[in-house]
C-alpha cells in the first residue's frame, strides 16, 4: 500500500500533515459536551442544543446553555441546563427567585414550594461571576446540581424537576427569547 501511494507521487510525510489537519479540523467542529463537566455522564452523548444570555433591566445576569442527547431537547428526557452567572449572587436569592417564578407559573401548591425551598437553601450556594451551576434533569425525572465539577445535591421529585426546569424552558416563561434559543428555536 506504501508503495503505491509513494509510486503515486505522494510525500508520505506530507499525507501526514494533511490527515492531521482533517483530523484536528473535525475536533474543533464537533460539539462538546465537557462544558457541563460530571454532568455529561447523566446526559448521554449529550450536546449543545441551544444557549443565550439573560438580561434584566440591561443587566446581563447569565448565559445558558442546554444540553441534551445528541444536541435534541426533549422536556420528558435527560438534559443539562447550565448558568454561568455574570453577577454575584447569594444563594438564598437564587433559592427565592426560583420559589417566585415557580409560584407565578401556578399548578403548585403551598406546601410543596414550601418543600421545595427548604430543600434547595440547602442546595445554592453564594455564585460569584463566572461561576456556573448545571442542572441536570435525570431518565427518572429528578434533578441534581453541581458547581463546577462538584456535586451540590439532588432533589427527587418529578413534579419539582418540571416547575424548575419550566422557569426557562416551559411554555410560561419570562423570557421567550432565551427559551427559543435554548431549544434551538431561535437565533
């Protein structure tokens, strides 16, 4: 095989080079799942399906991105949504903020944002800008938070994974926009 490729006129080496280049070119395109750390081993082949940043009164406050089996979204499946926070923030704000928007989507009762409070305090710690939480939503339908590679805890009901999850990507939203981009909807 050598033979004939070097009887053909080409430099060995420089085949090579070129192979390399190819190789290293499709690396670059790929999509990369590693950006949400440990929790790409709960999200199967997962990759990027969407990402967009979140304003408030022209503050930015955080990018998104969401991650799912093979770059597609499906509300009922796995899927890793993560916020790199632009801001400091305290965790208990994060935890009240989540509660409220929760609690404007409607369909929850008292005692279970009751429930679900106490158990992500315990959960969200003080971000500083450029830190980043992932949320996982599991095959089971709970749903488990890391810091960076490290994981925060874990909250088993299904019924919270949705509520939680739909503040950005459900159909009442306060933010349209970043859900269209998240799901790959919009640009």
């Amino acid at each position: 095989m050598t033979s004939r490729i070097m009887s053909a006129g080409l430099n060995w080496p420089i085949l090579s080079l070129v192979c390399l280049f190819f190789a290293f070119a499709g690396m670059a395109t790929a999509p990369a799942a590693a950006d949400i750390g440990p929790a790409a081993r709960t999200v199967p082949s997962a990759e990027l399906v969407g990402k967009g940043r979140m304003t408030y009164l022209g503050f930015k406050v955080f990018d998104a991105e969401l991650y799912a089996p093979n770059g597609v979204y499906s509300a009922s499946g796995p899927f890793a949504l993560k916020l790199k926070y632009l801001r400091n923030f305290k965790g208990s704000a994060i935890t009240e903020s989540s509660v409220k928007e929760m609690k404007r989507q409607g369909g929850a009762s008292a005692a279970q944002l009751a429930s679900w409070e106490k158990q992500m305090s315990a959960i969200f710690p003080n971000v500083s800008a450029g830190q980043a939480i992932t949320g996982v939503r599991t095959a089971k339908g709970s749903t488990v938070f890391y810091l960076g590679g490290r994981k925060l805890g874990t909250i088993s009901d299904p019924a919270f994974t949705k509520k939680f999850f739909s503040i950005w990507l459900g159909n009442k939203t306060r933010n349209p926009r970043l859900r269209a981009r998240l799901v790959g909807a919009g640009s």
